[in-house]
C-alpha cells in the first residue's frame, strides 16, 4: 500500500498535469476516485466519441473496470 505521503504526491502531480492541460486548453477528462462510477461512465464515453478530448487522466484503482477501446473499428 502507498505511504499517506506517497497518495499526496500523487495527487499534487496529477493535479499539475491537468492544469498544464487546462493551460494548453487540451480537452480531457480525469478519472479518480473522487468521479461518481456514474459520471466515469459518460467521462469514458466523451473520450471515446469526442475528438478533440485528446487526454485521458485516470487512477487505477478508480479506472480499473473502464473500458476506453471504442467498438467503432
């Protein structure tokens, strides 16, 4: 298990890579633990039908169970 310590450097860097997006107006979406599962759901559905939603930003533990492969091929 991460160090409590650990977890806020995580954050804090993540954190840093959205407003860098924010910055650069890049389209994104972020996945974490504090997203509704419901909310994930359309966030991955934005990634996968939006083309200028460039960026996807997720936790693993909060994203594990998404699936960001289209089923257009």
């Amino acid at each position: 298990m991460f160090h409590r310590n650990e977890l806020h450097y995580i954050g804090t860097f993540v954190g840093s890579i959205q407003e860098a997006l924010w910055g650069a107006n890049i389209k994104h979406i972020r996945i974490d633990g504090s997203v509704p599962s419901v909310e994930r759901n359309q966030l991955v559905k934005q990634f996968q039908s939006d083309p200028k939603t460039k960026v996807a930003i997720l936790s693993i533990l909060a994203a594990g169970t998404v699936s960001l492969t289209s089923q257009q091929w």
